[in-house]
C-alpha cells in the first residue's frame, strides 16, 4: 500500500486541532487505498498546540509530531517537515483549513496520472482585502518577470502534492533563505494546477501581517534571481547617456547665444532645482545601496551557516 505522508506546520494553533483532526480524518479515511502520515511541525508554540498534538498521537498513531526548540516560522516548519516525511509522495497544508482537506483526493489522482507536482491554486480572491489582492498581484507579476526560466505559479501558495522524487531534490537544496514556493518550481518536473477557493480561517488568526508579507516578498525575489542587482548598472548607464547628451545640448547652447549674439535661455540653474536633483540622486543611490543589503545579509546568513531550525522532540508514526 502507497504511503502518503502530510506536513502541517502549526503555530499556536490550539483552537485549530480538533477541527483540523476532524476535518482531515473525515477525507483519510475514505481514501482507503493508501497509508497516510501526518506530520505535524510545532513550530516553537506558546499555546497548548503541542499538548493537544501529544494527546492526539495517542488515540491516533499515524501521526508524527516534530517539535522545535522555539517559533522558527513557516519555512523552516515545512522544510523540517518535508525532510521528516516518508511517504511516496508529500502534501504540503496549513493546519488552519484554509487548504481544504477535501481537494486530497483530487491531488492524489493527479499524482496517480503521473504528475510529479500538483499545485492547488485559488482561483478568487474575492475574500481578500482590496490591498492584499492588489499587492498579491504585483507581486507575481514582479516574481514571474524576475525569475527568468524558472516559472513561479500565480496564486498558488504551499498547499501542494510532491512526488519523493521533487522532495528529495528540495532537500538538497542547500540554501538558508527557503522559499517553498520558489524552490519547488526551480527544480521543475512535471507539474499541473488543480483549482480550489480558499475559504476563511474557521478559528485562531493569521500570523501574517503586512510586514511579514513583505518580507517574504523580499526572501522570495532574493532567492528566485539577481537580476534587482543588476538593475543599477543598467540605470547608471542610461542615466550617464542622458546626462552627457544634456550637457553637450547645454554647452552647444551657450556657445551659440554667446557667439552668435542669439539670447537663448540654457537649462535654469536655479537652486530648488539643484537641491531637488541632489535629493533625487541620494535617494536613487540609497535605492539601490538597499537593494545591495538586501543581497549582502542574505550571504552573510548563507555563510554563517546556522540551522535553521532545532528540534526539541521528535514522536514518531507507527
Ligand atoms: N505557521 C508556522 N510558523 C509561523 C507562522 C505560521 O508554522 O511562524 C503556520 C500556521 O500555524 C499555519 C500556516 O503556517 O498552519 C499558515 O499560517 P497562517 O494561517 O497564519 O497564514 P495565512 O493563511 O494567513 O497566510
Ligand atoms: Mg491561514
């Protein structure tokens, strides 16, 4: 019998268990051709999430709890999770229902027809505020121009069916900065989209807010392509043109009013003008120092070299 192994990563989700647990047997159950294992990341929660998991574990083997030593955040639960799953293939979910257990099956078929990757994509975002549709959609529009060959999937977020053969390549991944959802597409293999809407948290509340999101922005246009650092080569030069293309305008002007006696009005160098380019500039310059910054604290991680995670108990599966 197939194994399928589903990684939850679950951050102070105490309210979410039962329902979680309740939701999720209803679909296992009915898919009696296959084993499952559960593993559930506690990812360093301060509420009663790993108790109520421990308690679980005891009426319920098929689940494997893998506790960290403190709150690590989302990527580094599923990361921990996916390498700790032994199942042929490997369903990524949140625990808070929002990935609704009942597009399990419909994964599993299309894993079944031979696909290697079967993302679940929401297809309306009606539910969303108008701010986070609208930043959601700059976003993969700024992602897919940035990531060259590689093709990120618009509107699909961790809730995906991996192959072993795609979890085994993503493990060895060396990298610190780990994006789910960038490193999936990077190692490719044969993929398709199976649409779902996603629906409210039932219980608890989003640990996302504006903030993280950008961050995660920030980690998933960093881990998907340099191309940012190569923008400011491109502006200087084109600014470097412009410029000397005025200046020779400029000068050609003066000549030709002081020579030929003609009164035209070169570029006014008045002072408000100059004080607001040299603003421009510093602000063009600090512009792209960040973007730099961004690149450098990410190697500066990359080469420190730290775990990104600690695993304070691990129970596992019968
Ligand atoms: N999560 C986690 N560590 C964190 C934050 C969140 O493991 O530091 C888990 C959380 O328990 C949930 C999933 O990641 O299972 C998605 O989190 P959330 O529902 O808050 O995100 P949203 O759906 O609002 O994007
Ligand atoms: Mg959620």
């Amino acid at each position: 019998m197939k194994e399928i192994s589903l990684v939850v990563p679950m951050y102070n989700e105490e309210e979410m268990i039962p329902l979680f647990f309740e939701e999720i047997n209803k679909v296992l159950n009915k898919l009696v051709d296959y084993k499952f294992e559960i593993v559930c990341v506690n990812d360093g929660s301060k509420d009663n999430t790993l108790s109520l998991l421990k308690k679980k574990r005891q009426e319920q083997s098929n689940i494997h709890i893998v506790s960290f030593s403190r709150n690590f955040g989302h990527e580094s639960a599923v990361a921990a999770g996916i390498k700790a799953a032994r199942g042929e293939a490997v369903i990524v979910m949140d625990a808070d229902l929002q990935d609704p257990p009942k597009l399990i099956p419909e994964l599993i078929n299309k894993w079944e027809e031979g696909y290697q990757v079967v993302n679940a994509k929401r297809v309306d975002r009606k539910k969303d505020s108008w701010m986070k549709r609208n930043t959601a959609a700059a976003f993969y529009k700024v992602i897919s121009k940035l990531s060259g060959k590689t093709k990120i999937p618009e509107n699909v977020g961790n809730y995906r069916l991996l192959d072993r053969v795609v979890v085994d390549q993503v493990n060895l991944l060396k990298e610190k900065n780990r994006v789910f959802r960038v490193m999936v597409p990077y190692v490719g293999y044969k993929v398709i989209d199976v649409e779902f809407k996603r629906e409210e948290r039932p219980k608890g509340k989003t640990h996302y807010n504006y903030k993280s999101m950008f961050t995660l922005a920030g980690n998933s246009i960093t881990s998907a392509s340099i191309i940012p650092l190569k923008w400011s080569f491109k502006l200087g030069i084109f600014l470097t043109c412009l410029f000397s293309v005025l200046f020779v305008a400029d000068i050609t002007l003066w000549v030709i009013s002081n020579f030929i006696n003609w009164p035209l009005d070169v570029i006014p160098y008045d002072t408000l003008a100059i004080i607001f380019s040299m603003f421009l500039c510093l602000g063009i310059l600090l512009f792209f120092i960040g973007i730099l910054c961004e690149y450098v604290g990410r190697i500066m991680i990359e080469t420190q070299d730290r775990p990104i995670y600690y695993v304070d108990e691990d129970i596992k599966a019968d």
